[in-house]
C-alpha cells in the first residue's frame, strides 16, 4: 500500500523507531539502505520502504532467507503449488500485519500524510 506523504517528512530512522515503540513483539530491522522489514514471526511480516513521497508498505516475507526458501520451492516445485499454499497459510496473515503498520503510520502522522 503507498502512503503519500509530504517531501522529506520522515525518514527510516525515525519510522523504525516510532514501530519499533509500537510493536515491541515484532522484529523491526533494516534489510538494506532504505528497506525496514517488520517480522511478526519467522514467515510472517511486512516491508517498509520510505522514499520522498510516500511510502510504500507491503506484506512481505521478513527475511531474505524465507523469500530464497520460497522461491526455491517455486522452482523446484513449479508455480502452482507454492501459489495455492502461499494463499492459503501466509497472504491472509501478511496483508494483516500490512494493514497494522498502514493504520499506525496514518494516525501517528496525520499532519504529515498528503491528502
């Protein structure tokens, strides 16, 4: 989901920490240069990325390790299979920690969201 906002309102710093306050049971990391990757468990999760903008939060596998594991299984399994048991144990639960973090990001900067 992208959030506009406005230009230069927040940085990652900033973003990590007001979800890191947030949600002390998530697992709440960089996973590179602008990329915060929020965990709820070891499958489940999101992906925030802060540009100028807006930012742009995604139900994501948290790690780089469980999307390498995912796409193998793609590979070796071939694209359907992995799809239907994608859907059925981890979308549900992805996009609602998606909708955690957006619900959260709107009410803490309302005066810095673009309308």
């Amino acid at each position: 989901m992208k959030i506009k906002i406005q230009e230069n309102a927040l940085t990652n710093d900033e973003l990590k920490s007001a979800l890191e306050a947030q949600f002390p049971n998530y697992k709440i990391n960089f996973g590179g240069a602008k990329l915060i990757q929020i965990a709820k468990t070891g499958t489940i999760g999101a992906t925030a990325l802060v540009r100028k903008n807006s930012i742009i939060i995604n139900g994501n596998f948290p790690s780089i390790s469980s999307r390498v594991v995912f796409m193998l299984c793609v590979i070796l399994l071939g694209f359907l299979i992995p799809l239907i048991i994608y859907f059925a144990a981890f979308h549900g639960k992805m996009k609602s920690v998606e909708k955690e973090v957006v619900a959260f990001i709107k009410e803490k900067y309302a005066d810095k969201l673009l309308k």
